[in-house]
C-alpha cells in the first residue's frame, strides 16, 4: 500500500509544482530552438516550455527521500545516482539548447563521456551489491556475466538514457510510455520481494516515477503545455536501468522499455541502410514516431497505441518474474 502512496505524493508534487514551472520557463524564455528537421506538425506548431522534466525529478527524489525513512532504509536512495546522473547530462543539453540557444546541444562526446561514466560508477556498485548474474526470464535461472558485466552495464546505461531520450518526440508519449514500464517495474520489484535492497526500495521509487509522469501527462497531453526535455527523458531512463541492475533483471528493460528501444534501433537502422544504399531512407523519418506521423497517425494515437504496447508486454514481464519468487 505504501508503494501507491509513493506514486501519489509524487503525483500531487508535480500538480501542485508544474504550474508555477510553466510561468517561470515562459517568462525567462526557456523553448527549446525550432527544429527544421523535425515532422512538419512540428515545425508549425508554437512550441511550450522545456525542461518539465526537473520537476518530475523532484517529485521523485522527495517521495524517495521520504519513503526510504518510512521503510527504515536508505540503500534504495543508490537509485539516485543514475537517475541523477542522467538528469545532469539531460540538463546540460537543454541548457545549452534553450538559453545559449545551441541548437545540437551538448556535443555527442561529451554526452557520451558523461554517460560512459556514470554508467562505469553504477556498474561497479551493481556488482558489489548484486553480483554479476542476471535473470533469466520465465525461469529461476541466472547468467553469470563475470568480468564483462561492468562493461556491458556501462553500455546498457549508455543505450537506455539515449533510448529514453529518442523516445521524447510526441506529446504525451514519454510520459505516458514510463508511466506504464516504472509501475511495472515496481510491481516486479515487489513480485521477487526487491531484490537486493529489500521487498520496498526500489517499489518506491518506481511507482514515485509512474505517479510523477502521470501528473505530467497532464500538462504534456496533446497539445502538450510543457516539454520533458532531455532533463527528464534521461533522468527516467537512468532510474529505470539502476532499478533493473539492482534488481539483476535487466533482460526485464526489453519488454518494459520495448517503445524507447524501438525508437533507437529505428535511428541505427535508418542511418545504416542510409549509408548502404547511398542516399535511400529505410522509413519516412526517425525515431520511428516521426515515422507513424508522417503515414497519418496522430499524437494521440501514437502515444495510446506505444502505451498499450507497453502495458501488455508488461503482463509478459510480470509472468516471467513467477519464476524468481519461486
């Protein structure tokens, strides 16, 4: 019961918080630059405010703050350091873009290095508290990574906060898509009872995340009145990786982050088959979002349809965590 309580605090913050926000970043100018790449719904349209995502972080960090006294640990606050992590990279870049007015933001190899090394931070952490093994889905078995598993985690971390941040691109999707995966994720942190901080920990923090992106959904449904921004795309992708390295259910990120994956290996795919064909585009625009724009579909049933998608893979991951709780 404590675990929805987390999500409505969360909730409330962001209700009670995102209107005064909106004000503020409309009165000191923070819009993200135009963008003439993007789909043409997008270049027309006038652009909100960016960067909504710092206060869904908050939100985050003080229902985490105050549930981790409730439970009577504070080793699920760890949680907070790829979160964290993720959000000061994303914060850069929407600085760099909305007030110094960059359009690229923080150059890739800056992201990159930032990235690669919170990742590298969490690994070692991860293998410390958790071991290098890693579920199995649909059955009690583990995969012993051994000596690879530093490096691999670090590149997961790499992918899911790039993947996060692709996903961004359509009102109300983001929110609605880690609403879905976070509350998932809870629940299968409380389906194994929590790993290896204990049955409440990461439960905490995962539907303080849901309950924190629906309160954004809010003011981010279409037509959106606030944009994450890269401060919360990357800030939800780095919690969502720490809780599945804690957790040692990372294969468990395939099914409820399918959507943000989808949308980075449509950007991979685009660019090579690019390459390969001298010119020839594999779909009409990537992430593949841009795509379903481009064919007909509207922001509202991009982010229905990617919301369904996720909520029945999360029935999918649910039943292949049976097994652990044994």
């Amino acid at each position: 019961m404590l675990e929805l309580l987390s999500g409505a605090v969360s909730l409330i913050i962001v209700l009670l918080l995102m209107p005064g926000f909106i004000r503020l970043m409309k009165d000191r100018g923070m819009i993200q630059p135009r963008y003439d790449l993007g789909p043409d719904s997008f270049k027309k349209r006038e652009k909100p405010p960016n960067m909504g995502g710092a206060v869904i972080a908050l939100a985050v960090v003080v229902s985490m703050l105050l549930f981790s006294r409730l439970s009577g640990t504070s080793r699920d606050l760890l949680l907070l350091l790829p979160a964290l992590g993720g959000l000061g990279i994303g914060f850069a870049d929407d600085w760099l873009k909305d007030v110094r007015r960059h359009h690229e933001g923080l150059k890739p190899r800056y992201k990159l290095a930032g990235q690669a090394a919170v990742g590298l931070l969490f690994a070692v952490i991860a293998v410390n508290l958790a071991g290098s093994r890693v579920h199995l889905p649909f059955t009690s078995a583990t995969l012993d990574l051994g000596w690879a598993y530093v490096p691999l985690m670090a590149l997961l971390y790499v992918f899911m906060t790039n993947s996060a941040n692709l996903q961004d691109g359509v009102d109300g999707l983001m929110g609605s898509v880690s609403a879905a995966g976070s509350a998932a994720m809870g629940a299968v942190a409380l389906i194994i009872r929590g790993g290896v901080l204990g049955e409440p920990g990461i439960a905490y923090a995962c539907f303080a995340l849901a309950g924190a992106c629906l309160g954004f959904l809010y003011f981010n449904r279409h037509p959106a009145r606030i944009f994450m921004g890269d401060t919360g795309s990357m800030f939800i992708g780095g919690l969502l990786t720490g809780a599945a390295m804690l957790l040692q259910l990372q294969l468990w990120l395939v099914p409820l982050c399918a959507t943000m994956i989808l949308s980075s290996l449509s950007v991979i795919a685009q660019r090579a088959y690019f390459k390969l064909t001298g010119g020839k585009r594999l779909i009409r625009m990537s992430p593949v979002h841009h795509h379903f724009e481009m064919v007909g579909w509207s922001e509202n049933t991009i982010a229905r349809r990617y919301t369904l998608l996720v909520a029945g893979l999360s029935l999918l991951a649910a039943l292949a965590a049976l097994p652990i709780a044994g």
